[in-house]
C-alpha cells in the first residue's frame, strides 16, 4: 500500500478563521491530540503574524516529539525567518512558504508578473532550504492557476529544494475530476517530479472538500492537509476524520495507508469542539451525534439482524464508545479510573481525584452518569485545569429569581483569596443578571463577549449543560468552561473562568508596564 503524509492545519488555516481562535494552552491542547491522533506533520501556526502565533508556534516546536512541526511564512525573507526562528527547536521542523500563482491572485493581490512571481518561489525557496532541509512551498490558488505556468513554478520550487509541493484549492472550486487531471498533470509535466511529494489541501466551499482530496491521492498526492472536524477559512478545510475513514473502510478503492490511530479520531473532535465552544452539527459524517444512530424501523430491524445492514464502520473504530449505562453513587475511584482508562484517558493522580470528586457531584443530581458524562468531566479537566494566576474568583453561591412577567435578578456571592464578595443585578434574563452581579464585583477592563455556547452532553432533561465563553480584550481570546445539570450555574462557573483569566492578563500587564 501507498503511505499517507497526514499534514494538520488545525492550528494555522482552522484556528486564522472565525470564532475559532485559541489561546496558547487551548493550542498546546490540541497539540498533544494531534500527537496521539498520530498524524505526521502539525502546522502550529503563521509565526510572523503576530507575536502570539510565534511563541506558540515555538512552544509546540519544543514539545511535540512524534511529528513534524511546521509554521507558514510567505515568499520573504522575513516571514521565512520568523518561521525558521520559531520552529527551529522541533525534532524535526519544516519551513511551509507560499505564492499565489492564478493570474487573479497575481495581477490584484500580489500586482506581481509572472517572471516575478515564478522568481521569489524559486529564490524564497532556496532561502528557506539554508536553514531547514524540509521545506514545502504551496502554490497559493493552484486550482485556478494556469497549468503549464503551475508546472514551470512547481519546477522551479523542487529545483530549489523544496521536498513537498502543495497544490491549494484555496477557494474550493475545483471538481474531483478536474483535481485527478490536474495532479497527473503536474506528476507528468513538472521536471524533478519523483523528487518531492505532491500534497492535496482543499476547502470545502462548495461541499467537496473531501472527494477533492481523495481524487487528488488517486492523481498522485501523498500528502493530505486537512483540519479536524475540518474548521477552517469560510467552509472549512478537508475534514481529517472524513478522508481517512473513507480511506479505512474503502480500501480497495483508496488502497492507500495512513499513520493515524483512528480510535482517537472522536477525542480529538471533541477537544477541538470543546476549545471553540461549538459542537458537531448532529448528522456531521464520523463525529456528529447521530453518525451511528439507526433511528428508523426498517433500520433497527436490519442493524439487530445484522450490523453491516447499515452499518459501514463501527463506533469503536473511531473511538465512540457504545457502552451507555455505566458507574452510579456506588463506584469507586478505582472503577471510575479504570473506566476513564478503557475510554483512552490516562490520567494523573491529581486530575483523577478531582474527576472522582465531579462524578460524585454528579451522582447526586442525575440517575444515569453515562459515559457521554465520563468523557465531559474528563475533558473539561484537560482543557480548563487553571495556572496559580489564573485561580481568581470562585462561585460560593448564587439565587435568581425569574419569571416571564418580572425581570431577572441575581445575586452572587464569589470568594477570592479568603474574602467574601456579594452583589445583586438586574438582567435580561437570569443568565444576563448572574453576568452583570460579577461584572459589578470584578470591573473587569473593556472588553467584547464573542461567544455563548452551551450543548447538552447526553440526552434526558437532567443532562449536564456544557457552555463555553469567550471574551476578547486587546486582541486576546479568553475562554471559561462550566459544566453542570444546572445551566445558570455552568454559565456563571464558565463566565468566572473567563473573567479570572482577562483579570490576570490585565494584572500582569500592568506589572510590565
Ligand atoms: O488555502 C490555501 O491556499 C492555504 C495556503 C496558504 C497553503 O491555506
Ligand atoms: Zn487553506
């Protein structure tokens, strides 16, 4: 079989598009999901882009053991140098430069001819080539490009020394079929061809993201680029978990293999999800709720008789676990641990203790603790276990009063550091009350609320309420997580998280200055 160079752009094309943002630990989050996931080549980020970007891109660079790390940079000296300075400490980094090659791109964004263009991918590459010896160079708009000039910069970028080429569909135009052609093109008209590996990345404007992608792998491509869940720019990128599944339960017509561990594929979805306060839509193929629920008559009848009546891949394969009905008031930690452990969670002892002390809480407000349940307070831990700095204020208590004729007021009485705070406000709504009692206690300096998000983890009317918050200031997102039966108090827990973390960016500053 044909190996698969699974290259994630998560962190670079999915986290530059709205509403998906992360912050440092978020990305080093990701990271290690990535890493677990086994995928070949994480690209951490645009290191010139802002000073965020590059220390993250660094400090995924000095962590991640397992897998290529690479940072994007133009065709220039300076961006190819941010990226070489940030990816330099990786066990093995990659430079990922880029030029628009379509006359659109060429003639209204770049205002550079050909000749140029065709010249600072050949000379930027050779730059690039000085500090690193793996270097991609992407030919930005390569589907709308005109094929012999692809070829010529393609030729040229190889010349250079570039040891993968990517052929970008950046605005998701192109057709399966015209993505087969014009990669057998390129394997049949580029000189040096057999020198450098030929890579696929997609978007997924008009829906065809991952069909574009698989026909590029039957055209030549070894590389894929794709994001999980596939977040990115407008309509996302290649989704991850699509091609691969595709590739893993369609073997004979994708007989091609890839590194990842498919049995993380969920985790990651839901990390990924979970740190951009969104969920799946439900039918979203692989991850999405209802991807392996047989809900029709015909079809439970035919999934009893027999599973592969309508089922092409099974839960487990992607690590969606099918065992509902687990641990209740009586368990133990030991079960509770060994459960987690079946689920794919290692964790520490004092991240274990403080799951046990959550499931217990749980076990007192809701009958059924499922493993939906299990895995929510286990990835809550992982995402928001909190620096010393960020710890701040804590809910004591709170009261609302609400009804559909009076408006809502709330009173909340939080802790920090040994003293008490209280204050009480109106709102449009309960939720809206709760927020502004905080902001009277904590002043917190301007800001902006980006997000609101809140799902259920499983079904029934005592399921847990998972919400998460974003509030930007000065260009930085800073997200809080809540999670209980009772979504007033899941807002608030959430809302407090976020304010603790402003609280102490702003604190820090202010000693700097
Ligand atoms: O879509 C695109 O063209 C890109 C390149 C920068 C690789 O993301
Ligand atoms: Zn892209």
């Amino acid at each position: 079989m044909d190996r698969i160079i699974v290259f994630d752009t998560t962190l670079r094309d999915g986290e530059q598009s709205p509403g998906c943002s992360m912050n440092l630990r978020e990305k080093i989050e990701v990271a290690r999901c990535l890493e677990k996931l086994k995928v070949d080549v994480i690209e951490a980020g645009f290191a010139i882009s802002s000073p965020g970007d590059f220390e993250s891109v660094k400090t995924i660079s000095e962590s991640v053991k397992e897998c290529t790390v690479a940072s994007l940079a133009r065709a220039n000296v300076k961006d190819i140098d941010a990226a070489w300075e940030a990816v330099k400490g990786a066990a093995d980094p990659r430079i990922h430069l880029f030029i628009a090659t379509s006359d659109l791109h060429m003639q209204y964004k770049l205002k550079m001819t050909p000749e140029q263009v065709l010249e600072a991918a050949a000379s930027m590459t050779a730059y690039a080539k000085k500090y690193c010896s793996n270097v991609e160079f992407s030919a930005e708009d390569a589907t709308r490009s005109d094929w012999d000039f692809l070829a010529q910069v393609i030729s040229a970028a190889i010349a250079s020394g570039a040891t993968t080429v990517n052929i970008p569909d950046t605005v998701g135009y192109t057709t399966p079929a015209e993505m087969r052609a014009l990669f057998e093109y390129l394997r049949e008209h580029v000189q040096g061809a057999d020198k450098a590996i030929f890579s696929t990345h997609c978007h997924d404007d008009l829906g065809m993201a991952t069909a574009n992608t698989l026909a590029g792998i039957q055209g030549g491509a070894r590389q894929i680029e794709c994001t999980v869940n596939g977040l990115g720019e407008r309509a996302g990128n290649t989704a991850l978990e699509e091609v691969i599944m595709a590739m893993h339960t369609r073997p004979n017509a994708y007989p091609f293999e890839a590194r990842i561990d498919t049995t993380q594929i969920a985790r990651a979805s839901r990390t990924v999800y979970s740190i951009i306060g969104q969920s799946a839509p439900l039918n979203k193929p692989i991850v999405g709720r209802n991807a392996f629920a047989h809900e029709a008559g015909i079809h439970q009848h035919g999934v009893l008789a027999n599973k592969l009546t309508y089922e092409i891949l099974t839960p487990e394969s992607v690590g969606v676990s099918t065992n509902n009905l687990v641990l209740g008031k009586h368990s133990g930690k030991h079960a509770v641990d060994d459960r987690l452990r079946s689920l794919g969670y290692a964790l520490s002892k004092e991240d274990l203790e403080a799951c046990f002390e959550e499931f217990k809480v749980l076990c007192d407000k809701k009958k059924v603790v499922t493993d939906a349940d299990l895995e929510a307070i286990a990835d809550h831990r992982a995402v928001v276990s909190e620096s010393a700095d960020e710890l701040g204020y804590r809910l004591d208590w709170f009261s609302v009063h609400t009804s559909n004729f009076t408006t809502a007021t709330c009173t909340v009485s939080l802790t920090k550091d040994g003293e008490k705070y209280e204050d009480v406000c109106l709102g449009d709504g309960p939720i809206d009350a709760a927020f502004n009692a905080i902001d009277k206690i904590v002043r917190p300096v301007p800001h902006t609320f980006d997000i609101y998000n809140i799902h259920s983890i499983s079904e029934g009317k005592d399921t847990l309420g998972d919400v998460t918050i974003k509030l930007t200031a000065e260009n930085r997102t800073y997200t809080g997580k809540g999670l209980s039966t009772d979504i007033i108090e899941a807002s608030i827990v959430a809302y407090l998280k976020a304010m603790n973390k402003l609280c102490a960016a702003t604190a820090k500053e202010k000693e700097s200055a």
